[in-house]
C-alpha cells in the first residue's frame, strides 16, 4: 500500500448476498448459510446479508437459526435484533468490516434501491448476489452495481479463478483487473463477471 508505483490493489473482499422480497425461501437458506459458513475466512465468503422487510418475519428467523447453530455470531440492526436475544446489535463499523470469520451482519432494507445503495456506499466492488425469481429485478441489481463479480441465485464462494475455469490464481486474479505482476495493454482491459444460479452452492 505504500508502494511508490502504480499499482493494482486487491485487498477487500466485502461480499454482500441480497434476499429480494421474491426470495425463494429454500434458496436464499441454501446460499446464504454456503456463502458465509464454506470458509468464512476466504475474500468470496458474504459478510453482509441484505434483506427487504417482507421477508424478515418469514423466512429469514430459520436463516439466523442455522447460522446460530453452525456457531456464526449474526449482528444485526435494531429490526433484526427484535427477531432474538442470540441476536447482537450491529454497529456502523459492521457495515464496512471484512470479517474473515463466523461473524455476519444482517441490515434491513426498503427495496432494491435501497440495496443497491448500501452496497454502493460500504462495499469493495468485489462479489455480490441477489437471491430472486424476478429475472428483471435481478437484472437491474447485476447491472447496476460496478463489482467485479455479480451474482444471482448463486453463492459468493463462487469467486475463484478456478471456478471460472482460470487454474491457480497466480498471475490472475477474478477481479475487475484480471491480470497480477507485469502488465501489457491487453492487461489493462477490466472485466466483469456476470454469474447465473438457481440456488447453486459450492461444494
């Protein structure tokens, strides 16, 4: 960081996963719990869920029970933290921490502006998902945020030069600059992945 030539940084990994109100509850269970749990300590494992307030009194208790009994401390906002005592209140620091560990921050959110501004402000441009059978809703989510990876109906662990069929990421890398160590021109194109699901999960 403290290099005196250009350089490409690729140090946060401040995934968000987003259940949209047409949520399908098995799905957003599935990847949510495979996005944070598979290895929390990886740059692709979600950190912050986001979830719109019709889904926070039907689905999303039995989310945070697994998560509980899997040993991941939920913090959440103070409409989250009426769900329960196991329960711990996020703060604003939450909302920008990379954990790296059983640890997620649960925020409640009006719509998918809402989600796609939270996201704006607080994450790291690296992996996010929206959960939803509304192909245009989200549509307007992948292509309205500037991450190197957007995802739908997928978990975030999915980011990996392997998974995208790169090999070993040395030399490579999945984000927005593709390429590590020596660059050309042809190395200085971005890219941004689009991934589709439908409830997919890593191993």
């Amino acid at each position: 960081m403290d290099s005196k030539i250009p350089t490409f940084q690729h140090l946060i990994g401040l995934c968000h996963t987003y259940i949209h109100k047409e949520a399908d509850p098995k799905k957003a269970q599935d990847v949510v719990f495979n996005a944070k749990m598979r290895r929390p300590g990886i740059c692709g494992a979600t950190e912050t869920v986001l979830v719109d307030k019709e889904v926070t009194k039907t689905f999303l208790p039995k989310i945070i029970d697994e998560l509980v009994l899997a040993g991941c401390e939920v913090r959440g906002d103070k409409e989250i933290k009426k769900l329960g005592l196991k329960i711990n209140l996020a703060s604003d620091e939450d909302w920008e921490t990379e954990y790296l560990d059983k640890i997620i921050s649960i925020k409640t959110v009006e719509n998918i502006d809402d989600a796609i501004g939270h996201i704006q402000k607080y994450g790291s441009e690296h992996t996010d998902a929206i959960i939803t059978e509304n192909y245009l809703e989200a549509e307007k989510f992948m292509n309205s945020l500037p991450s190197s990876i957007v995802m739908h109906n997928a978990s975030t662990q999915f980011a990996d030069g392997a998974e995208f069929g790169m090999g070993a990421e040395i030399g490579i890398a999945t984000g927005k600059m593709h390429a590590r160590g020596p660059v050309g021109i042809e190395q200085l194109t971005t890219f941004k992945y689009k991934v589709r699901g439908d409830g997919t999960i890593r191993p």
